[in-house]
C-alpha cells in the first residue's frame, strides 16, 4: 500500500515513475541534477553620479539563489574608495586581480576593482555595498552578476583596448559548457556613447548615458557557451574612446 501511496503522490505532482526510479537509483537523471550547467542568474547595475554620491552605495535588492551561485561585483569610480565589498548574506570576497587605473588623463584618481565570492550565499533581498571611504560624493558603478551552478572562475582576462571605434578584449580559454560575463568601462570624457558586444554576446546593463554632472560608463554583457573553445569580445563604439575591458569564464565543479 505505501509503494501505492508513493506512486499516487508522485503522479500528482507531475513526475513520472521512470523519473523517480532515475533519480533513486543514482542513474543519469540524478547525476545531471547534481551537475546543473552554468547559467546567467540576477544582476543589477547602481550608479552614482559625481558630486551627488552617498556612502555607502547600495545595489538595488534581487533574489539570487540560496547555494551553488558564483557573485562577481565591480566598483568603479575614485581609487580612494577602495574598501571591500559587503552583502547581505556575509560571503567571503576576494579581489580578483589589481585595481585597474583609467587611461585617459586621470592619472591614478580613478580606477576599477573586481571583487568575487565563488560558492555564494543567497536568497531574496540580496545587496552589496561599498563604503566610500575616501570620497561619499564621487561618481561610481557598480555592477552585481550572479552565475548560477558555477563553482569555479575557469577562465579571466583583462585588457585595456586603446582608442577607437572597435575595442577587443583579451581571450578566454573554457573547458566545457561555461557562461561568460563581459564588462566595459569607457575612458572618454563624453557624456553620451553607445558600445555594443558581437560574437553573440548580449548587453544586461548598462550607463551609456551620463548626467551632466558626470558619472562612470559602464556595459555589462554575458554569453552561454556548449562547449569548450577559446572565445573573446569586440566593443563596438562611438565617439571613439578606450576601455577598460573584462572577461570572465565561469563553469561548474
């Protein structure tokens, strides 16, 4: 009677015998639950204009995953705001690489730092915030992705593209299915700009156009890929400036 109960209970629910034997017997079924593909999960993009900023910056709320999600965070503005990132559900962050200074005549005032918590936790309402330690009113971007069912970071690259139309990341290498995160951040003094991804990357965010006051211009964009290759992105963009470009390979365990 019980095993009837059982079979009942799982047809009500709209799973198939043959499913729950599957997943029972260690079979494939289960096997590709537990090694789910990488995949774009939720993201926001918080912007303070110059001069009206306020500490700390706070992304706007959005519901990631409770486990199994890779968070990456940039901070972008003043180099003197360089304190470490918080959320709301205590992850550990670590700094992927070096700040990065902008090019275009700022000497070291301003810079981008990229910050990652693989393994994350998560749930609705999640935030981070950056204290802005050397300047509350400064301009600064702040884009916040997570990578679903991605344990690792397999690949980086980060490239500063010199001045012009068409600005070309460096190259990432995956192994297997992966999804790639790739942001610009615009170096010209210019307050209104376009900068569109090829090689079937899709634009998720993005501050292309400034307030007078100023702010940082920054595009976010990502692309799922099957298998393993070596891939990079072209910024198409005008007027003609450089950037700073990131890109991200990120898989499962």
């Amino acid at each position: 009677m019980q095993g009837c109960r059982d079979y009942v209970a799982a047809c009500c629910r709209g799973t198939s015998v043959a499913a729950l034997l599957l997943a029972a017997s260690g079979t494939p079924l289960a096997q590709a639950a537990a090694t789910a593909l990488p995949a774009l999960g939720a993201h926001t993009l918080q912007t303070q204009s110059e001069g009206l900023g306020t500490s700390p910056v706070v992304t706007r709320p959005i519901t990631t995953q409770h486990r199994d999600s890779s968070l990456i965070v940039f901070n972008g503005g003043y180099s003197s705001n360089d304190s470490s990132p918080q959320d709301s559900y205590g992850n550990r962050w670590k700094q992927l690489g070096n700040d990065v200074p902008f090019g275009n005549g700022y000497g070291d005032r301003f810079n981008v730092k990229a910050y990652l918590a693989l393994d994350a936790k998560g749930g609705p309402g999640h935030t981070v915030s950056f204290a802005k330690n050397g300047d509350a009113a400064g301009e600064i971007s702040v884009p916040f992705v997570e990578i679903t069912h991605a344990g690792v970071l397999q690949d980086v690259s980060q490239n500063y593209a010199p001045t012009g139309l068409v600005m070309t990341s460096a190259s990432v290498t995956t192994t297997g299915p992966a999804t790639l995160i790739a942001v610009w951040w615009g170096d010209g003094g210019i307050k209104r700009m376009t900068a569109v991804p090829n090689n079937g990357f899709v634009v998720i965010d993005s501050f292309l156009k400034l307030p007078d006051n100023s702010g940082v211009q920054c595009a976010v964009a990502y692309k799922q890929v099957v298998a393993a290759g070596t891939y990079n992105v072209s910024w198409t963009g005008a007027p003609a400036q450089g950037a700073i470009l990131w890109l991200l390979a990120f898989q499962s365990k």
